[in-house]
C-alpha cells in the first residue's frame, strides 16, 4: 500500500513540475501537506494529479 503522505508529495512534485513552480513554493506545499490527515492527503494527491494533467494538456508538456 502507497504511504498516503509519499504520494501526496509525489503529485506536488508533479504538479509544481507541470505550473513551472518555484521551489520555494513547492516546498511550502509539502510542508503544508504534513498537517494533513491520511485521508485528506489522498484527497489532494487525486487533486495535485488532476491539476498536472490539465496543466500538461494546456502546455503539451507531457507527464513526466
């Protein structure tokens, strides 16, 4: 099982990637991420997978 936390921070990753975030924001994010509850952060893993791939489709940057 996907350790809710690692895969909230994996789709930040991915997402931030996608926006062209900076890392600072990025990092802020994760940080923010570790007050969640387990469940929340499987909620917005879901979200931060949804938002990379319509910034991928709006850039035609690709998944990576």
């Amino acid at each position: 099982m996907t350790d809710p936390f690692q895969a909230l921070v994996d789709s930040i990753l991915k997402c931030s990637q996608m926006r062209g975030d900076t890392q600072a924001n990025t990092a802020a994010l994760i940080d923010e991420a570790s007050s969640f509850t387990p469940t929340q952060q499987v909620d917005l893993a879901e979200f931060f997978n949804e938002q990379a791939a319509i910034w991928s489709a709006a850039t035609g940057r690709g998944a990576r």
